[in-house]
C-alpha cells in the first residue's frame, strides 16, 4: 500500500476553472459518439479514462497538498453538467468517483490521506455509505468484509469508501451500533458483474463490490458516519487544509453531485430536439394542418424545456455556493448551520432535478413515437437515464419536503409536534437512505 508525503505537485500550476469548465465541454463530441458504446460496456472507455486524468477532471475537488487544484463545488458541479450533457452514464459514473476527494479530504487524517493520495495524487473512488458490511479492530488494523450494491464509478476508482459497522477490539459494545466510513485499495475489492437489465444510466459503473478479510491501517477506518460528520470544530480536513469545504455535511454535497448530472442529462435532451427541429425545418412540410406537420409545433416544448433547464442550471450553481457558505459560517460557529440548512440546500437542489426531468419529459413526448422512443435514438436513451435517476432516494423530492416541514415547524412554530431528528436505529440520520434501498444509491 503506497503512501507519500504531504506536498505533491500539482500537474499543471496555472490550469484556471474556466479552462477545467472549458477541457470538460470540448469533450463532448467524443462523448456523443460513444454513448451506446458506453451502454454496451457497463462503462466510460479507458481512453475517456484517460483523457479526463489529462485533463485533471479527477483532481477538481482534490487538496492542493495532494497535488489537487482544490477548485470549489460550483466549478465541479459546472463540469458534471458538461460531461453528461455529453453522456449521462460517463456523467454519473465519472461525478460519483470523482467526487470522493472531497470525502476522503474531510475524513481522514494527514497520515491517511498520505496513503490515499498516493505517490502521484490519483485518487477516484466510488462509494456506498449504507453499512452493508463491517470493520473489525485487530491488533494490525481493521479487518473489512461485506457487499456494497450500486458502486457507481466503480470500473475506474482506484479505490472505495463504504459505510461499516464497527467491531472494536474486544468486540462489540453493549448499546447500538458503532458505525464508520473505511476507504479500501482497488486490489483489495472485486468488483461484480452484475449492473445489468437497467432501464437506463447502463454505462454508470454501478456495479456491487465484494469485499473479503481485507486488512486495512487504522488511518483508512474513520469513525465518523458517512451520512452524519460531525462538523463541530471543523473536521479533521479543515484543520489540515484550512478549506471550509472540507467541512459540510454530506446531504447538500450529495444532492449537488445527483442534480448536476440530471441538469446535464436535461441540456444533452435539449441539444438533440434543437436537431430535430433543424431535420424538420429543412425537410418537406407535412399536409397543411396536420397535427406535428411543422416547426411550429415544436417550439412551444422547446421554449418551456430551454427555461426550465436555466432555472435548473442556475439553481445547481447556487445551490452549491449555498453549501460553501454554510461550510464557511460553519466553521465558525457551528450553530451557524444546522442539519436543518443542510435539507434547505438538497431540498433546493431535488426541485432543479425535478425541473430537469419535466424537461426532459416535454421533449420526449413531443418529438414524437419515431424520433424519440425507437431504440438507438438518443432521445430514448436520455428518457431511459431519467426514469432510471428517479428512482434514486436523493431525488424522492416529495419525502424531503415533509421531513423539511416537520422540522421547519419544531423549531419555528411547535417544537413537541415533529418527529425527533435524531438518527435513525441503523446509525443514519432522518432522511438518509435506508439499507438496501433503490438502485443507482450511493
């Protein structure tokens, strides 16, 4: 298991976020190209690998000290839109390893992220935060052994974080559960091949991973839930980076990851009715007054979508400056943001996604059974990939905002009215994601 120290270089000093934000949507025509090949496979290619370790896609939200470019959350989330603009699948597979950094950078201490960052700061990492596996303490480490479905990212991530339970030396203690978050080397996990017969997102790389009496240092098993980090203080990665972004609770972070794909997927639905539009304007005009005969019938759904998905995009960019804020006044006084703000910003971000959708669904619908619903047709595909999304809990929209309103009305109006918000008996807070729930989970 290799480590390094801390101050590795960064790969290119002067690469600017607009230039990362730019890198991104040029890749855009290789990414239309490949996207039924993409589906084929379970995942992106090596070479789209490999041109997003060019162009340090990977090392958006990574430390600098680790040879990251330590960019914030809304050049990232700019990023994932262009990438699934280009495909959704690569979008959701890249966003959901890529983003980890930020995790393994709020999480870990230095001597752990030495190792995680390794000698030449590569660092992707799918994740599963519900605990469907445990962490045992030995003498020599943390021995590791569970299955962990909808791994997204997986073929490509260097590594993988999970949600354990954990076993402490001696054995477990009488009272609930101890739960942690532990993050295991590539050659320390199998990964499954079992993400198949999806409706759609079939080239995310959420496959299961399988972990077997992996042995792991102390500094890669971190006490902390990975649905509920204590922020008081600052996390361990503030203290080491002085980076309020390393320091925010986890729902709002997750909801921008979710909602920045789905934006794209949306804009990627857009770009192919502009087309059909163009087909339809330069090719013979149907009989007069027949209903889908001309481009008139075409602009209203796209007008009402192209507004919809600015709506959408602005919210996605705000939403995540929303978070760094609140990651900011954090730190400061950790009263200054609630698990209460951190549902604000995902309740926020759940409606941009739905928005989104709605989008998605206007033009799929009004494109037509031949254009849009015929297999190979990129409209088809992207329905396929949102319909798929929906499924996700981070987008049960509708659960968010009643668990918003309880707690909105225990503590402004009646506090003895709502539900307690404490954490839930198998160690997430209220709200997250039970074990074993919907496809595509984290």
């Amino acid at each position: 298991m290799s480590s390094a120290a801390a101050g590795l270089p960064q790969p290119e000093p002067d690469l600017t976020s607009a230039e990362i934000v730019r890198r991104a949507s040029a890749l855009r025509p290789l990414l239309l190209a490949d996207q039924a090949n993409v589906e084929a496979r379970g995942t992106y290619s090596d070479e789209m690998h490999q041109r997003f370790r060019d162009a340090g896609l990977y090392r958006i939200l990574q430390p600098r000290m680790y040879g990251g470019y330590e960019f914030d959350l809304t050049v990232f989330a700019r990023v994932v839109m262009e990438i699934a603009r280009g495909c959704p699948s690569t979008g959701w597979g890249f966003c959901l390893a890529s983003a980890h950094a930020l995790n393994a950078a709020a999480l870990y201490s230095k001597a752990g992220q030495d190792i995680l960052f390794g000698a030449d700061g590569h660092f992707a990492a799918s994740a599963r935060g519900v605990p469907s596996g445990t962490a045992t303490e030995t003498p020599e480490g943390w021995i590791v052994n569970g299955q962990w479905d909808y791994c997204s990212g997986s073929p490509h991530s260097s590594h993988a974080m999970f949600g354990v339970r954990l076993i402490p030396l001696g054995g477990a203690p009488v009272g609930p559960p101890m739960f942690g978050t532990v993050t295991v080397p590539r050659e320390q996990w199998a990964m499954l091949d079992n993400w198949r017969g999806f409706i759609g997102l079939r080239g995310s790389g959420s496959n299961s991973i399988r972990v077997e009496d992996a042995l792991v240092p102390d500094a890669l098993v971190s006490r902390q839930n990975f649905f509920s980090i204590n922020i008081d203080g600052g996390t361990v990665g503030y203290h080491l980076h002085g980076n309020a972004m390393y320091s925010g609770r986890m729902f709002g972070f997750f909801q921008t990851e979710i909602t920045s794909i789905l934006v794209g997927i949306g804009f990627a639905a857009l770009d192919e009715f502009e087309l059909i539009l163009k087909k339809k304007a330069e090719g013979p005009a149907g009989p007069p007054g027949a209903p889908g005969s001309g481009v008139d019938d075409l602009l209203r759904p796209y007008g009402l979508a192209a507004g919809l998905l600015e709506a959408a995009r602005n919210a996605v960019i705000s939403g995540a400056q929303s978070y760094l804020d609140y990651c900011a006044a954090g730190v400061e006084d950790a009263a200054a943001y609630a698990e209460i703000d951190d549902m604000r910003i995902q309740a926020g971000l759940q409606q941009a996604a739905r928005m989104a959708g709605e989008a998605i669904d206007l033009l799929y619908t009004a494109a037509g059974t031949s254009t849009s619903a015929k297999d190979g047709n990129r409209l088809q595909r992207y329905f396929r990939d949102i319909s798929m999304a929906r499924t996700n809990p981070g987008l049960a929209y509708e659960r968010t905002a009643v668990m918003l309103a309880r707690r909105t009305v225990a503590e402004r109006i009646a506090p003895d009215s709502a539900a307690p918000g404490g954490p839930r008996p198998d160690g997430a807070p209220v709200g997250a994601p039970p074990p074993g729930a919907a496809p595509v989970a984290r």
